[in-house]
C-alpha cells in the first residue's frame, strides 16, 4: 500500500501532487496528533537552524527537552534518549504508550510515540525506575529544540481539547478504543479494526480512492481528526 505524493499539508488534511485533498486518519503513526503544521514548530525550527548548530553534540536543548519530559509525564522520574536501533529491541519488552490526554498509567515504564512527525523525532523511553545498561543518544540541538517545543504545545493542546466532546463514530469495521487499543465507556478518539486481515488491503485501497487515508498497518490505530466537519464525519462512517 503505497501514500500518494502530498505537496502539501494542513490540520488533518493532505494535498497530493495531483490536488487531491485526503483527510488524514493515520497522522504518521500518531506523531502528526495535533494535526500537520501544528503550534510553532516550524518556526522554532527556522530560529535553531539559524543558530547555526545542526551537529550531534551536547547542548542545554537536551536540558530544555527533559524538563519538557518530565512536565509532560510527571509521574515518570527517568528519560532515556536512544537511537532507532535500540528503541527496536526494547518495544518487544514495553508497552508504547500513543499521544493521550495525560493519563497516569501504572506501567513502570513506557515507550510513548510523541506528538514530533517525521522520522528525526527523539526515541524515548519514560521510566519509574532506574535502568540499567542504556547508552543513550545525543541528539542535534535543532532536534532538542523543536522537540521541546512541540512538547509545549501538546501540554497547550491537551488543556484546550480537555473538555472537547469527541464524536461517536459508527462503522462496520472500527470500534472507538482509547490510546491503549481498549474499548471503554466514553468516545475516544482512536479506531480499531475489527475486521478480517485479509480485507484490511482492499479496505484501504478503497478509502484512499474515496479520500480518506487509513494506516498502512491495520495494527496502527486510526485517529478521529479533532477539527472535523459533518461531512467529513459521514465521509469517515460512510466509507469505513
């Protein structure tokens, strides 16, 4: 399942190269939660870059991000900053943790997939206790920066959309879940497939044509867009 070429995008919508206009439920594996060109990020990119600092080397950015850390998971105590490869092994020993309205979760340790789109964002492991036998990472100061930042505008994000009334979605394929993949008694804003695998290819296939872009892996969770008209809203129910 290949994603169209997009030229551009904006909130949970996508523009393709050939002006198609797609709404985006896969928002790259959740990093894209807020939406595409979400807060400030692209100009505190601009002003990092400015500075002239692109290497990997130690700088008080990396002290910037774990302060954004530990405000945006107080109840976690340690931050370890690894590489891709690392990461890898340790999501097959604990639970990545989506993008959520700051639930306090009784793991005592955690992978969360932050709200950072792109490959280049930070691999990060949130834990109670200490751990041992980590060799962490040192990250570009642009990359501590920007991703301080966005961690500032989730914290924003998540006090504006607290109270938000999360619409119900009926569909012959989905069933609403929370962040965890669970299914509970209020509206959350994640899809679970509960279809055949076999089907899922032909599903997607058929929502892209119609304008709407699922996750290429069916074990990713589909994100209800927070800025959704009515007729996005049939579009969704109508085509899933």
């Amino acid at each position: 399942m290949d994603i169209p070429k997009i030229k551009r995008a904006r909130g949970y919508r996508l523009y393709t190269d050939k002006n198609r206009r797609l709404l985006d439920l896969y928002c790259d594996s959740g990093k894209a939660f807020m939406g595409h060109r979400a807060g400030n990020l692209s100009k505190t990119l601009k002003a990092a870059i400015d500075k002239g600092v692109l290497a990997d080397y130690n700088s008080i950015y990396e002290i910037r991000y774990r302060n954004a850390l530990k405000k945006t998971f107080p109840s976690y105590k340690y931050f370890y900053l690894i590489d891709s490869f690392q990461i890898e092994k340790f999501r097959k020993k604990y639970p990545q943790v989506r993008p959520i309205f700051l639930e306090d979760y009784n793991y005592k340790t955690i992978i969360p997939t932050l709200p950072f789109p792109g490959d280049f964002s930070p691999n990060v492991i949130c834990s109670k206790v200490e751990l041992k036998k980590i060799k962490e990472k040192i990250y570009s100061p642009v990359v501590m920066e920007a991703a301080s930042r966005n961690l500032y505008d989730y914290l924003k994000f998540v006090e504006e959309k607290k109270d938000i009334e999360i619409p119900k979605v009926k569909t012959k394929n989905f069933i609403q879940v929370n962040s965890l993949g669970e299914k509970t008694e209020k509206f959350d804003c994640y899809l679970k497939y509960i279809g055949k695998k076999s089907d899922y290819n032909i599903l997607w296939e058929s929502a892209l044509e119609k304008g709407v872009l699922l996750p290429p892996d069916l074990k990713d969770l589909a994100i209800i867009p927070f800025e959704l008209s009515n007729g996005e809203l049939k579009l969704i129910q109508n085509t899933l």
